[in-house]
C-alpha cells in the first residue's frame, strides 16, 4: 500500500475562528508547522496569534511571506477576522 502523504499547514491568523486551525491540527494528514499573520496588525491580533502558536507548540511568525518561504506551506487555514479574508488569502 503507498505510503499516505502529510500536508505542512499554516494558519494565516486565528483572532476570530480558532476553529478552523483546530480542525486542520486534529487532522491525520494535515501537520500544523506555523502561525502567521500581517506585521502591520495590532498588538492585541499579534497576541491571540502568538497565544495559539504557543498552545500548539509551533511559531509565529508575524510575516505571511516570510512564513511561506520558511516553512515551505502546502496548506493554508485562513482564519482572521472577516474583513481581512481577502487580503490575507
């Protein structure tokens, strides 16, 4: 049987629906490896962010491009606020 292949997953902001990432992190094929987020957001967005990536063992990094490149994502969880949708995905 061929081997089944683990996605690397990032979470691109979870200020508003830290369900989504949750689902992704329980996941058998998803391996959650990054928070990020805009380094142009409030302190309080870096925080929530910060807060989940410590509960999940993972970094955040308050760069979306510089999280792309280091961690090399295959997945995306996009989960800020919903005004931000768009440009952060």
């Amino acid at each position: 049987m061929a081997e089944t292949k683990t996605f690397r997953a990032g979470v691109f902001s979870v200020v508003k629906h830290c369900y989504l990432p949750r689902a992704v992190s329980a996941h058998p094929r998803f391996e959650l490896v990054v928070v990020t987020d805009d380094v142009d957001q409030p302190d309080w967005v870096h925080e929530r962010n910060q807060k989940f990536a410590d509960e999940f063992g993972i970094p955040y990094v308050p760069d979306v491009a510089k999280a792309i490149a280091e961690y090399d994502l295959e997945i995306a969880a996009v989960s800020p606020e919903a005004e931000r949708h768009c440009d952060l995905a």
